[in-house]
C-alpha cells in the first residue's frame, strides 16, 4: 500500500488571544495536488508555517512515512524534503538565475573555484523541464514576477523535494501567468513530488 508523504494529526497553534489552528489533521499522498482554501486568518499561512517548521505546533503531531518527525526550524523542514515557495519571493535579483537557484550550494572545482561549466548545465536542464524562456545567465532582476516564481519553483526541483508549499502564488500574477504556473503544478512529469497550491478561492482553476 502507498504511504503518504506527510500526515498532519491534530495540529494546534494559537498565538496570544487567536487559536488559529484547532485540532487540524491532514494526509497528503505521493503526487497528489492540494488547494487550501478559507477567509483570510482561517489559518492557512500558519498551517503551512507549521509544516515549514517556522512555527512550532502547541499541540498535534507530524508523520512522514511512518517517522513522526519535528520540524524544528526552515532549515530542518528544508532538509526533510518541505519545500517552501513564500508569497514574497526571497531572490537575489543582482544574481543570475543559476546562482540563485544553487546559491550556497555551487558546484565546485578543484581549489574551490566555481565551475561554471556545470553550473550552467545544471541549471538549463532543469529549466527546460519547466519551459521557461530564459535561460542560466539571465539576471533574475531583469525577470516577471511570474518568471521569478519559476526560479523559486525550479530551485526546489534541484532538492530531492517530498512536498512544495506555495502561499498565495497567484496574488502578483497575471491571467496568463497562473496558466502556465498551474500547468507546471500538475504536470505529470513534475510531480514526483507533491505540490500543494495554496490561496484564496478566486486564485483556484
Ligand atoms: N505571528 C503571529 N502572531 C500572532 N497572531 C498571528 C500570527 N500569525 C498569524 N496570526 C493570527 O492567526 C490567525 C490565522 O492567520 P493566518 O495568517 O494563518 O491566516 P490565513 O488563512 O493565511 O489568512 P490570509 O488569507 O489573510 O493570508 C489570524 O487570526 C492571525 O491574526
Ligand atoms: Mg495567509
């Protein structure tokens, strides 16, 4: 039998005054795409944040596999498989496109020098996965806000992601620009991983 990815069991988190999770469980499977939808503070940006290990949950548990884990912080959640793609993107616009997606993480050569070769291998190889029409040495500033989401989305694909979470990534798009974002979503292709869409109703398909 498959198992899921992530299950979330009895998540509680309230802030001073708010319960703004009470008592949320949640299974996610293998390439299964999730919308999470409700009036604005229902909660979802704090449920996400759970699972990004930003905030620590006060009550309920979290299960990958059959492994309860703890997702004691971004980067834990990060090395775990989570995924994170913040409304507000968090890009070095002066840096091309293949050093965002590798920041801290560039390939090297011998004596440490960056091999820029291979960078720029790596980084068009994943972009043609996502179709894009730009390439490694693109300046990231000089991209659509759209374009930049998919620097975020093709950063995750170098990480052996078990799930990404976008909160709101239609907000600052265009019409055209959320087709092409959902075609990314749900494309078989992509989803090795699970993608959950995250945001308002208007923003859903
Ligand atoms: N860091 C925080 N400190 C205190 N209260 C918070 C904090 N983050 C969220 N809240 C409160 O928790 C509740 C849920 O907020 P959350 O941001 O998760 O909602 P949301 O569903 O993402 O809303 P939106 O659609 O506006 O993004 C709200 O009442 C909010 O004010
Ligand atoms: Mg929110």
């Amino acid at each position: 039998m498959t198992e899921p990815v992530l299950r979330l069991e009895g998540i509680v988190k309230t802030f001073p005054g708010v319960r703004a999770l009470d008592d949320v469980s949640f299974t996610v499977m293998p390439g299964e795409v999730h919308a999470l939808m409700g009036e604005n503070g229902a909660g979802k940006s704090t449920l996400m944040k759970v699972l990004g290990g930003i905030h620590q949950p006060n009550e309920g548990h979290i299960y990958m596999g059959d492994d309860e884990v703890v997702m004691a912080g971004p980067l834990e959640a990060k090395a775990k498989g989570i995924v994170f793609i913040h409304q507000e993107l968090s890009l070095a616009e002066e840096l091309s496109v293949a050093e965002n997606i590798y920041l801290g993480e560039l390939p090297r050569k011998s004596f440490g020098r960056v091999d820029w070769t291979t960078l720029a291998e790596k980084t068009n190889a994943i972009l043609k996965k996502l179709n894009v029409g730009f390439n490694a040495h693109t300046r990231v500033g000089s991209l659509s806000i759209a374009n930049q989401q998919m620097v975020e989305i093709a950063r995750a694909l170098t990480v052996d992601a078990k799930a990404v979470i976008f909160d709101e990534p239609t907000a600052s798009l265009t019409d055209a620009e959320k087709v092409v974002l959902f075609d990314v979503i749900s494309d078989p292709a992509m989803s090795r991983t699970t993608r959950w869409g995250i945001s308002r109703s208007k923003c859903v398909a």
